[in-house]
C-alpha cells in the first residue's frame, strides 16, 4: 500500500527558517508572489548586480521561475507556463543567490557551481514537471510584465502563485533528488 505524501505549504517571500526545514524530495506547494525570468532577462539581471544598480523587483527571499509562458487564452491570465531546464540560468544563479534570491524553478540538473552557491547562500531549487505547463499555469492567478518587455515571452514577469506544485530538487544541505546514492 503507498502512502501518500502530504506537500508543504510555503508562501513568499522565503524566509532563512522556511529554507531551514525543507530537504530535498519534498514535495510543497508555493502561494504568493514569484518571478518569472529565462536566459537573456537573467543576463541583464546580473549586469546590473555587476554594476551595483538595482534590480526591477525586491529579490530579498525571491523565488524566480524559469519560464516563457505563451500567450493567456481568453478567460486566463496566462497561457501554458511549463519549467526550462534549469542549467541554462547557471552561470547567473549564484550572483542572484548572493544579492538575496532564495528559490529557483526549473527542470533539470543544476552545476557543482550552484549547488556549492545554495549551500553558501541558504536557498533552495525546486523542480516543476516539465510537460505539464497548461497544468501548471492554473496555478498561476495573476501575470504581468515588470521588465524587459523586449523580450516577449522571456521578460521578467511578476505572477502569483497559488498553490503550485514543486519538488525540492536541492537543498540548503547539499543533499539533491539527482543523486545516486547507493546503499550497501
């Protein structure tokens, strides 16, 4: 018989003691306020840290989701909203982490790099199913544009989340649901 497991219910900003409790293979789900964010939104975002300008949103216990959601059908606030892989935000993750980010979402393997960064910096990354984006985006009751409308689909979005489903893919710990760990 399985049993089933219950989700932990989060809500944003993340704070040090919601980082805390969580470890990897837990399944929560997350309310509140999320930024939607891809590859060239988070190249400009880490040229202005670079350059020690401000960010377009407070990223103090941020979570930011990596996704181009396509256009809301009539009745929606968003069209599909599925996760990218992860890995490709890599090189920009750990200057978001140290200027207070505290969640990432995505799909997919992380670098040693940010792996080493979420432990440094007390945040966390968590996997959504990648497939599912019309799924997901049901969780999602408010999006609008903050930044970078250039960029069509892969601006810096501000949506709400309520109740969205994810896995802690890595931890604080350095502990990762990827890891193959054998028990002998």
């Amino acid at each position: 018989m399985e049993q089933e497991t219950a989700s932990i219910k989060l809500s944003t900003p993340l704070t040090d003691q919601q980082i805390s409790s969580l470890r990897a293979g837990a399944w929560v789900t997350l309310s509140g306020v999320v930024y939607a964010a891809r590859d060239q939104a988070h190249r400009r975002l880490a040229a202005l840290l670079e350059k020690g300008q401000p960010l377009p949103f407070d990223v103090q216990g941020a979570v930011i989701y990596y996704v181009g959601p396509t256009p809301p059908p009539p009745g929606r606030v968003i069209g599909s909203a599925g996760p990218t892989t992860a890995g490709r935000m890599d090189a920009f993750t750990p200057l978001l982490l140290k200027a207070g980010l505290k969640g990432t979402i995505g799909k997919g393997c992380r670098s040693r790099q940010v792996q080493e960064a979420l432990v440094q910096y007390r945040a966390v990354h968590f996997s959504a199913m990648g497939g599912f984006g019309a799924l997901l985006s049901r969780h999602i009751v408010d999006s609008r544009p903050i930044a970078y409308e250039d960029l069509g689909p892969e601006a810096v979005r501000r949506l709400v989340f309520r109740d969205f489903p994810a896995i802690v893919a890595y931890d604080c710990y350095g502990s990762s649901i990827y890891e193959q760990r054998s028990k002998g």
